[in-house]
C-alpha cells in the first residue's frame, strides 16, 4: 500500500490529517491516603447500564471515564476534562482520584469489589477474570485512545487505487497496516510514555520480581501488568486470519470471551470479530498507555495529538510488519518495559529514525508547525531519558517520600483544581454558565450529549432513542411557540393574565395634561405612580403609595411628569418587594429576592474597603463567567452614596446598611437570595397558574408581594404580576449569595427525559 | 339623578363618553331581483348553535349579524364591515342581501320556512310567532344596537353621590333613566333614520292600509310593523316592577316568552328578567333601527356615533321621564312613523330644543368636534325632511322604479363591492394579508376571536371553553418553541436534519486558495457550486452540474471565487427546480413553484406594454396589501432583459417567454403557480418528515426536486432540502397565479378546534 504516495502526489496532506478521536480512561478511587476505597460506586452518577461517560471497570472502585468521539482531539480532550470535572465534584468528601496506573494501598483481596453491574453475565466475567489473573492485577489501570481515519480519505484513496477491487478490504488492510506497524513500533510510544515504574510490594501475589527501590518503565505493560498468556498469539494479517485465531483461542477455552484478549491495538467496529468481515474495520483502539500523573486528566493534549501522529506515521510508512515484525515488536516492548527509567534505551536509534521519519512526514503534509514542535520534543528524550515521563516520575517518586504518598499528594491536588471554578465546566467555558450547568448535569447523569451550535448554546441530548434539543439551557420542546411571543409582548401578557384572572396592574398613558386630569376620577384612592414614558434617573416620577387623595395633588404630579417627556404614564403602585419566581411545569422550584448592591458597615472599614471585601466573594466576578458580579464604585454608586451622606472613604458603622445601587440587578452587583422554603405556599400556586396561562413549561414569573407569609388574596394589595420571562436565569437561583442552592438544571433534566428515574 | 352636575363637577366627561358597543343586524337574503330566496342558512356558516357572528332570525332567510362589544364604535363598526364582507363572499353566487328592513318579493307563507336551529324549544318559538303574528311580518329586519356606560364611570358616580346605599340600585337607575327617556324622545331617531316608507302590498294579510303611492316614514315602527299588542305595557319604574308586569304578561299568556316583549329598549345583563334584581341592568339593547340602505352595512359609522351621543342625553337630562311621559313618548313615535318622509314632523320644535342640548352636552364633556358636526347636520333635518333617510329614499324609490327594485339594485352593488379586493377584509387591512384571510375563516366558521394586538397580528380565539392564542397566522401553540430556535440557526437545522437522514447539501469554507485545493479530493465528481461567502450580483460563482472533473478548472472556479471575497464556499449543487411544501402536521397541503417575473410575447406588444397588461391582474399590487406584487421595469429588471438582447420597448414574439428577474421571489413580481395535484406524493411524504424532525406544526420546506414526476429516492441528485421556515407565507398558496387555491387558513383553524366538525 503506498499511502504515502498517493498523498502526496493527490495532496491529500489536509484530508489525512483528519480523523476522529474518542478516549477512555481508568483510574481508581481513593482516600485522602492513596489507598483504594471500598465504597460503591456513587449513585449521584446514575445508570451504569447506559451512562455514556462515567462506567466502572473491573473493579467497584475503578472509574472509567470516556469521551464521545470528536472530530477535533482538542475537542475530545475538553471532553476528558469536563467529564473529569464533573466526576471530581460529584465524588465523596473524602475520595479522589489516584492518577497513577498502578495501585498503591490496595485492600486485601476479599475487600475488592468487583464492578456491581446489572447484568449478570457483566458481573460473572469479572469472577472468572478475578480467578484466572487474581484482583490485583485487575486494579491496574490505563488510557485506550480510539482512532478512525476520515472516511473521505479512505474513500479517496480507494478510488486512486487499482489493487483492490472491494472497498471494505482496502479499508481493512489499511487499518491491518496501522496496527500491525504499530505493535512492530510500540514500544517507542511505551518509552516516551511509560509511567508505571514500581508499585506496592503486596500487588504481586509472591515475592516482588523487583528489588528493593529498583525501578523499571512500564510494569503494566510487562508480564506483570494486565496481560495475556505469552502463548496466545492472534494474527493481525487479515480480517479473516484475526477472526479465527481469535475465536480459536476462545474456542478451547484460553480465553473466556475475545474481549479477553489484551492487546494493545484493538481492532473495532463490531461486536463480535466475525462481524468485522462484513462491516470491516471502522477504528482502531490503542491500549498501551499509563495514566501520565503530572496530568490532571491522565494525559496532555500534546501527548494526544503525537500518538495521532504516530497512528499515521504507521500507515505513511512504506513498509507494513509481517507477523514476524509483530512479534519483534512485542519482544521489544517487554524489553523496553523493564528499563531503568532513566536508562538510554537500548532501541534508541530506531526510536530517533521514526520521529525524523515522523518530522519528514508532517512536512511532507503541511502540517501546522505546533506538532513539529512536539515532535521534537519527543525526539530529544531519546537523548535525555530524564525528560520523558517515567524519568521525571522517578525523580517525583523519591522526592515525594514514596508512590503513594506521591499520588495521594495529586490525587488532592488535582481535586483542589477541580473545585477553583465550582459553579463552571472549564472546558466548556465559552459558553453560558447556565448552559455549562446543564453540561455538567446531563454528563453526570449520564444523558448522551452533542453540542449542535457553541456559540447559540444550542444541544442536542439522547437517551435511548429520545431526542431532545435545548437551548441556552431550559428553552426546550416543553415549551409552546406560542409562550414566548405572548411574553415577547407585554400588551398581549398583560391581557392574557387579565383574562386568567390574575392581579395586573394597570396602567394609562397621557399625552396632555387635561386628558390625565380628565380622568382623574379614575385614580382617585388607588396607589399609583405618575411617571413619563421615559425614565430619566428616575425624574419626574411621583408615588402616591396610599392611594390618589385629591385633584390638586394629582394634577401636580402629572405636570412634574410632563416636564420631562411629552407622554405620561399612570400605573397602579404594586407596595411590596419583588420576588423571582422559577417555575418548570406545575411548580415553583425556586423563589428569589435581588436586593440591590450593598455592604454592611463595621465600624472599620471604608466603604471603598467593604466593597473590596464583599468583592472577594468567589462567585463574583465580570457576571457572566462568574455568577454573580462584583461591586463597582462607579459614578451612579457614588451618586448614591452621596444621597445617604456618603463617599467611598467614610466608615459606616457597624450594622449600617450602605446601598450602592437603587436598582436590584444581579447584573449591577446586587445579592441573590434564595427565598423558597420562606415564601408561602399560595403565591408559588399563583406563579404556577401564570405559566400554565402562557403555555409554558419554564418561566421566570416576578411578582411583588408585600407581605411573604400571608396568604395570597384575589387584589393588588396582596400581590401583583410584572413580568413573566420565557428564558429565565437559573445561576442565580443554582449559585446564590445567600440561602440554599436550587440545581434547576436537574429538573430541566427530569422534565425531559422523565423516564430517567 | 343630577348625573349633569356630576359629570361637569368632576370633570367626567372624558370618562362619560367611554363605553362599550355592540351592534345586531338582521337581513333577508334575497335572488338578484330583491326576492326573498328560500334556500337553507348557508352550511359555510358552521353551526348556528354557538356561532357568535352569523345566525338567522326568525325564518331561514334572515341572516342576524352580530359584532362583538368593543370599547370603541370604529371597532365595531370594523367588525360589522368584516362580518359582512364574509357572508357576502360565502353566499351562494345568486344570493344577495337585501338592504331594506321590510321584505320584498315575499314569497307564499308556506314556503318561508323557520329558522331551522338546533334547539327544538326555538324552533317551536318561532311557530308560536308565525301563529300570533303570521309570517311576513316576522320577515321584518332591523338594527338593535347596544350599550354599556363605562362600569369606572357608574362606581365613580356612584362614589359621587349620597341618595344610594347600594351600587346596583344606583346603576339600575341610571340605565332606566336612560331607558325611560329614550322610549319619551325615541321619535327624534325614527324621524332621522326612519327608513321604512313602503312595503309590498302582499305583506299584508287583508287589504293595505296604505293607498297606492303613499309612502310613511317607518312601517315597521307602525303597528304593521313587527311589535306587541299595545295592550302590553311594561314598567320601568323600576327593575322590580319592570320584572313584574312582564312576568305578569308571561303568566297570563299574552307573551309566550319574555323575549316576545319587543320594546325598543331592553334591559340586558341577564337571561331573565328577575335575574336583574340581583346583578342589576349591565347594558341596555335599543332596537328602534330600520336598515340604512343607503350604507353597505346598514348604518353609518357616523349614526352610530349619534345613536351613542342620544343615549348619553337621555341620562345628561335633568328629568327623568315618568311612566306617562314614557307613554306619550310611543304615541309620538306612532304617529312620527306614519308622517309622510317629506313633511315636517309635528314635533320639529322638541327635536331641535333636544339635539341643541345634546350640543350643549358636547361642549361641556368636552367632545371632539367631529361629533358636534354629526349633530349638528342632524338638527339641520329637522328643517330640511329631504336630508333625512327617509326623504332620500322617497326619492330613491321613485328613481329605481319601485321599492323592490332599488332593493335589488342596491343589494347587488354592494355585493359587487365586498369582491373588490376578495382576497383581504377591508376592516383589518392594517394587519397582514394571511391573518385577515385567517379572520374571514374564523368569522364564518365562527370561533370567537378577539384582537389582542393588531400591529403584532396576536389574536386570541376562543370556542367554548377551550382558548388558542395565533400570531401571524400560523404561530401557535402547536408548534413546540424549540423547533423556531432549530430553523433559526441554519448550521442547527442541517445537523438536525442530517441525523434524520435527509438529503441535505453539504458546503464548507474556505480562507485560502491553497487550503481549497488541498481538499480537492472531497469535491471529485461531485456536483458543486463555488462563491465567495458574500456574494454580489453573482459574480465570482462557478457551477460544476456534472461534477467536478479535474483540479485544474476547481483551482481556477476557487481562484475566481477568491477575487470577489476573501472566504469562499463550496457547496453541494442541486440540480432541479424549487418547490415550496406548506406542510401541516402529518400533511402537505400545498405545493408551490415560483417563477421569476416574465411576460409571454404575443408578436404585438412591446414588453414595457406586456408588462402593463400583466400588472392589471386583480391579485397584484405592492405585495403587502396584494398578495402578488406588480412587475417592476427597473435596473435590475432591465440589465436582465439586455442580457436577452431585448429592451423595454422590444416586441417579443408570440409564445416568447422574457426574463425580468433571475430569482424567483413572489416579492419581486414572480408568479406562484399551485402544483400540489402534480407532485408525486413521495416529496409530500418527505416534507412532512423534515417537519416533524424539526417537531414543527407548521412549516414551510424547500426542496430542490429535478422530476417531479419520479418518486424519491435516497440521494441528492433526486432531491435536496435547501431550508425549513416555520412562518411560512400563506398567501402565495391562497391566492396563487395559477392553479387552485389552497385555503390553508381553514386547516390552520382546524388544527386548533379540532373538536369542530
């Protein structure tokens, strides 16, 4: 196959270097020690017979957290990391992951659980797994990295052909020639990559083949990691070749099932091997990998992109490894495993001919000079045995006092990270906060997740065969078309709840004087305010809090308005305070009150300095990266200041409430307050009733309530509606400033997929 | 009830005149000759058992048309308009309504057959009046017009005053102050609007008491017209008595009903009469009015307006008149109706005294001076008999040769009128052309409609208990919200399309030349089109419809493309003709093909006079009152015709098709041709599924469809989705150039009610 070839002479270098990439990762669970919990596997993550993300190995303790396929690896590594997020936050107070591939405080045998899967056979193969290979050497763990070629490629490239006359052989032998290349060359991944230089001495069930503080590269990849039987060879020379070794070796009873078979390429695409001889190969899966423990999530997306490189270097070669290469290749690998760390390979020159031969190649196909770069890199290791990860880990091994105690040291350290930015998903960070909730919900519960559109916050979720979109968060099939465009229009809302039978103000506009005073009769003893059209700083505006008592008083307020803008508006005064009512279907999940931009005096400090100190809140930030915004002491918070007698350097007393703001937006560094459990029962029926009134299954209803613990009665004295809001914020309600957290993403989450228990 | 002083003291007059209006009108469908028909009630009308704008009276001939209340007159009276114009376009083509109150061409008795309703109880009503009236003069017609006073404006009044304890009380008085002076002074209306002069003599059951030539002023308000024996008298004192004598005349027989009581005042607000004494009179109902004929509807915008300033008077009055005065008021009537339309009426001196205080009222409730014009042209009648309704039509009479004659004449006028513009309804031809073509559907079938916002189309329908908000026609509450936001976003809609499995056009960008280029492999014998992202006057595009064949003539088609913009698009081209599927739920009810702006040679005309002549067609205008919009012959269109070596002035040959637009938008003078009975059913089936993939209702799908004749197949070159709009028009589809008109409002109303048959 001259895959090189054809590349070049049909610059096919960009098509080549697509593909798409999908990555799976163990890693164990442990206490604050390193040593292995004997917990179950939390239930916070839902599901294990279906969750796409979050899966447990061999054991009940081991995490395996994977990706969806990507088509971009920087992609699939935001994946790794918000799945890694998702899992840090979610777990116990006391568990972390070990970010080592092999086990340090193991439990004794008994104490290790295997996964506690719903089907049985799932649970049976562990047993006998746990009786061929004993539970230690199952504890081990590691990264399988999947790679699928583009099709246009392969499809390309079958059409620049005439060898083959079937597309599906081609297809074949092209991935046959990935793999078998790359077990031939493995070992300089192993190299580069190994990270599995000792363990505890009681993982071995009889004396440790090492010796005291002997160190090697790879245990896991050496006969005493998690491998096969040296005797079972399978043939990688065709489909048909791998199918029957394969099934042999299951056949008289070697292996218990093909999945048995560890080796470090997998081919895939189907079920069952024999299946692969209709649909062919569609991916190969790479096995071979230590978890890199100076890497929060196991491996950095440096490393991703040069084993990418190296998967194609293996079809860009000229020459494809017969069974015997394999095997030379497998030998070596054994070899190089069982090196000093910060030995010189005995390979190294063929390592070095490769990464020139890789370099040669990404010339060759115009490839960003970002991978040269890493190429590199890599390249230099084989000089400097120091630099690769298994020379770097035995220095931090030593200096750490020991392997546990070095993971156990990560283990919390990358936990700590985990929770820096708690209310955000750091790899989806571009995207509303709201949304990244929402992320974080759907990936914990295990909802397969696509995202159609970044930028318009638009996801297309599935479980099962039930699809369902949202956008920015809650806007979803639930809701009625027709909803937003009634609340889009606040004449046509406002007759809508009129007509419901709900508590809206009224309100008249005025073009003259005498037309407002004409119809003064229609004010007189209600609570008004008598503003014009357009506020400016809030001039103009009079309250007449208990009701209009005369024409003179009346006709004075509406000639105050008249000097600020040629239209007057005369609205019923709702007395009270503003409440934020989050409904989602027939309830009222959260109530919240905004109270505007303050601090609260010590008798010490300035108000600059209180400002400053509030500002340190972790959930104040800009407001839309952080949930809620800090304080500014811009000119209108100092033009507040001074109506209370105020500047940024006087020191209110202790107690004293400062305003910074007249105005209550979370946006304008106001507080959150979370009011749900205070809030009586009537009112949240009410919110419930106006968005059953607009038709919607999401609603952010505010209504002004003058006093929360009474009933709510059938007048405007009891309550009134202001405004019902077809896409309501839910950070403030999942991050308040104060009083309890209502996660609202969950139950967009239950609304949507309600056969989700 | 010094309700003057009241109003004047507190300056009520703007609120004084607010109220609500409601306007009845009954008519005789009648054969062009002015003949009463004797079809049945139209079955287009829907059911009559709820229908709230179209009945029939007593016989099935006579249609009732009814507005709803509104708080202004002009929107009632623009309801009235819309009514009409729906019946008089449902009418069968040799129906027609008559204009004048007392039939003509009466036939036999035995063939005017009863309202044929539902309710036995009102069929048997009905033949009781034939029995105690005989049929002709229940084939009598009229106006009943109906009134509310602002309820703010009785509880103010009511606040006002200190002789009531009880607010019901109070507004019953001052709706029987209202009443009792309308029955003392109700001759001025008849002697302004009387409009019943003659009556063919077989409508009489014995010899006419009128001679032959003699004309009166109002037969109906006579005693041949259609009213009670004058042995029945009922109080109105006070809704007690009221309550009792009528029931009095039930018990004793002389009424079968209380709504045999034909006073020209009724009070309303209850379905019976005792029910007043506890919710009190809510409006009064006068029904003095003989059919205009001299206007479309039956009265003028401008008399309904005076009727609303009478009615005001009779409680601005400071007497209130008793029970003699009320009878001395129906003799006046009496006698008034039998005055000859010329002569000066008896009574000339009270009216003018009355219409000079209903002036004096104006200026003091500070009326708009439109209305004291109205009034004053009344007054100017009283000198002047040939002015009023009557003397004109004296005359009218003797010009048409005979009452039947100038009934007939003017039924078929106004007929002709209301197919003008057939395709809007001329009341709200302020909103788009697809929600009044909505409202002519809902006003026939009669689902209850209210306005909520005639600028942003929101109308609220209502049948039974069951409401349905609509906004622009077709957005509704069936649509789910999230299926707007998909076809918002164009990258969403082809993701979501694609997972479906539709055939959807695939396009990628491009920065660069070389970046184009080096993905050349993915266009190889592939149809595609290459542009620059923004295009100008298609310049820079390349069209490969065979395919692709070699890099050579892709790098230049890229090269070109890159000196118009510096991003370019290579997209799936689509090989065929567009249709547009108006789909709605699980159907496709229309199919349209829209051809760019042309005219056909016929050898004689330039094509600047083809182009006229086209343009005359009745569906084209501006395109936003019209649905097809006249050919322009600008630059844009002239630069097309240069192209085919023509100009303005050039004389296509017979059969020539020229070009005046290269697109084919309706917006730009093209024509929309129905092809729904010609496309194979195939596309209908996929077009449905692209709807339902978006979870629409309703939606407007693009297809790009080669043969429309073959059935569709899985791949591109037999069809593609181009885009799915979820507002789509309905015009274009209802009103087409050619082919059948596809009446997609009344499905639109059908998916709401689907409970109507």
């Amino acid at each position: 196959m001259k895959i090189q070839q054809m590349i070049k002479q049909n610059q096919l270098g960009l098509l080549f270097q697509q593909g798409s990439f999908g990555l799976e990762k163990e890693s164990q669970r442990v206490y604050a020690d390193g040593s292995i919990v004997t917990t179950a596997h939390p239930s916070l993550f839902g599901n294990r017979s279906y969750h796409p993300y979050i899966q447990t190995d061999f054991a009940e303790s081991q995490l395996e957290l994977i990706t969806p396929p990507n088509k971009k690896l920087g992609d699939t590594y935001r994946w790794l990391s918000a799945i890694h997020e998702v899992v840090q936050r979610s777990l116990p107070d006391d568990e972390y992951i070990f970010p080592l591939s092999m086990p340090a405080g193991l439990p004794a045998e008994q104490h290790i659980q295997v996964a506690q899967l719903d089907n049985p056979e799932d649970v049976a193969y562990r047993e006998y797994l746990v009786k061929v290979y004993g539970k230690n050497k199952q504890m081990v763990s590691g990264i399988h990295y999947n790679f699928q070629l583009s099709p246009e490629l392969i499809s390309t490239l079958f059409s620049l052909q005439n060898t083959y006359q079937s597309a599906v052989d081609f297809q074949n032998d092209l991935y046959l020639k990935m793999a078998k290349n790359f077990l031939r060359y493995q070992w300089v991944l192993l190299y580069l990559f190994a990270a599995t230089p000792t363990v505890e001495e009681n993982y071995f069930s009889g004396v440790s083949p090492l010796k005291a503080g002997e160190y090697v590269r790879s245990l896991r990849s050496s006969r005493y990691g998690y491998v096969n039987d040296p005797e079972i060879k399978v043939s990688f020379d065709s489909v048909q070749q791998y199918v029957d070794t394969l099934e042999h070796w299951v056949a008289n009873g070697k292996l218990i099932a093909e999945k048995e078979f560890y080796s470090n390429v997998r081919l895939r695409g189907a079920k069952k091997a024999r299946e692969l001889l209709q649909n062919g190969i569609q991916y190969l899966e790479f096995r071979l990998f230590d978890l890199n423990p100076f890497e929060a999530y196991g491996i950095s997306l440096a490393d991703a992109k040069f084993i990418h490189l190296f998967a194609l270097l293996m079809i860009w070669l000229e020459d494809t490894a017969d069974q015997e290469a394999v095997e030379l290749g497998k030998a070596r690998l054994a070899e190089v495993a069982f090196e000093h760390p910060l030995d010189k390979t005995a390979y190294a020159e063929e390592g070095e001919l490769l990464l020139l031969e890789m370099l040669a190649m990404l010339e060759q196909i115009g490839a960003p000079s970002e991978l040269n770069s890493i190429v590199k890199e890599k390249l230099s290791q084989f000089a400097d045995p120091t630099q690769t990860i298994g020379g770097r880990l035995f220095y931090a091994i030593e200096q750490a006092g020991g392997y546990q105690q070095l993971g156990a040291q990560l283990a919390q350290q990358y936990k700590a990270q985990a929770f820096e930015r708690f209310y955000a998903l750091s790899a989806f960070d571009n995207m509303e906060l709201s949304t990244q909730a929402l992320l974080f919900d759907l990936i914990q519960k295990g909802i397969q997740t696509e995202i159609l559109d970044e930028h318009d916050q638009f996801l297309c979720l599935k479980h099962g065969e039930h699809i369902e979109y949202v956008k920015n968060g809650n806007m979803t099939s639930h809701d009625s078309y027709i909803s937003p465009l009634i609340m889009e229009n606040k004449v046509v809302t406002k007759k809508v709840l009129q007509k419901a039978g709900f508590n809206v103000p009224q309100s008249r506009e005025f073009t003259s004087v005498e037309q407002a005073v004409a119809n003064y009769a229609l004010f007189e003893h209600r609570a008004v305010v008598i503003k014009p059209k357009s506020t400016n700083y809030g001039l103009g505006i009079t309250i007449f809090q208990q009701g209009v008592q005369n024409r003179e008083d009346f006709t004075k307020a509406v000639e105050i308005a008249f000097r600020e803008d040629k239209e007057i508006m005369v609205e019923d005064y709702l007395v009270g305070t503003e409440y934020r009512f989050f409904v989602l279907g027939n309830e009222t999940l959260a109530v919240l009150l905004r109270v505007p931009a303050n601090v609260i005096g010590d008798g010490e400090h300035t108000v600059a300095e209180l400002v400053a100190m509030k500002n340190e809140h972790p959930l104040r930030g800009d407001g839309s990266r952080t949930p809620l915004k800090k304080i500014a002491l811009g000119e209108i918070e100092q033009l507040q200041l001074k109506e209370q007698g105020l500047t940024i350097d006087a020191i209110p007393m202790e107690g004293q409430r400062v305003q910074l703001r007249a105005n209550s937006n979370i946006s304008t560094g106001g507080d959150s307050i979370d009011m749900t459990d205070q809030m009586h029962d009537s009112y949240k029926q009410i919110a419930v009733g106006i968005t059953q009134a607009m038709g919607a299954a999401v609603c952010g209803v505010d209504l002004i309530i003058p006093d929360l613990n009474q009933p709510a009665q059938q007048n405007l004295s009891s309550w009134g509606v202001i405004e019902a809001n077809f896409n309501p914020m839910m950070m403030m309600h999942i991050f308040p400033y104060a009083g309890k957290s209502r996660r609202l993403t969950q139950q967009v989450i239950k609304m949507l997929f309600p056969e989700l228990q």
